[in-house]
C-alpha cells in the first residue's frame, strides 16, 4: 500500500507517516523498486497501533522505547507489558480527571438551561 493510501486510512499526513519512520516508530517500511514506500499488512499493523496509542496520549518517546524493546526479542516481553501497564494506569488517571471535567460541564449547563427555562416562564406571564 502507498503511503498516500495509508495516509488516508488513518487520516495521517504523509509527513507524519515519515517522521514516524525516521524516529523509529515504524520499523523499516519496505519500498519497491522505484524506492517509493510500499506498506505491507505488518506495517500497517504498526501504523494502527500507533495511531491508537498517541490518540490515547502516549508520546512519541515511550512508543519509541516500546518499538525499540520489540526489537530486542522475547527478553524483553517483561519490560513491555511493565510499559504498557504504567501507560494504562496513566491513561485510566487521565479518564478520571476527564469524568470529573464532564461532570463539572453537565452541572454548569444544567444551570444554564434552568435558567432559561425559569426566565422563559416568567416571559410567558407577561
């Protein structure tokens, strides 16, 4: 697949498809003959989840470390489920904090809508 159709797939510019593989997220992208990028189902696999990861608020340097861990082998299964675990524990934080957000925003429009619907009543008595 090019890169313009993985692009499209996962609403990712073609910039950040590539600076994805310059920092070492995407691990050797194949090319064809012509040396254009031509993604196969494990890179696009790699793109899916990295898409997934950052849209959860992972940065740019623990998926790194995570990809370069990957790259070591089995040995370092161990350290990537204790990275994805931090990962998890900080994302349910962040859910959390979130809820109490929504929460504050359902009561300060509730307010509002009160509001007008007491001002609204006091219209239709005039």
């Amino acid at each position: 697949m090019k890169i313009s159709e993985v692009s499209e797939r996962y609403d990712i510019t073609a910039d950040t498809l590539r600076y994805y593989e310059r920092v070492g997220l995407l691990p050797s992208v194949n090319r064809n003959a012509s040396g254009i990028r031509d993604y196969d189902k494990k890179d696009i696999e790699w793109v899916g989840f990295i898409k997934c990861m950052r849209n959860a608020g992972l940065t740019i340097e623990t998926l790194t470390e995570y990809v370069r861990l990957v790259q070591q082998g089995d040995q370092t299964i161990e350290a990537r489920k204790e990275l994805l675990k931090k990962q998890r524990e900080q994302l349910l934080q962040k859910m959390v904090e979130m809820h109490k957000t929504l929460d504050l925003l359902n009561y300060k429009i509730e307010l509002f809508e009160n509001a007008v619907l007491k001002k609204e009543k006091t219209l239709k008595k005039v």
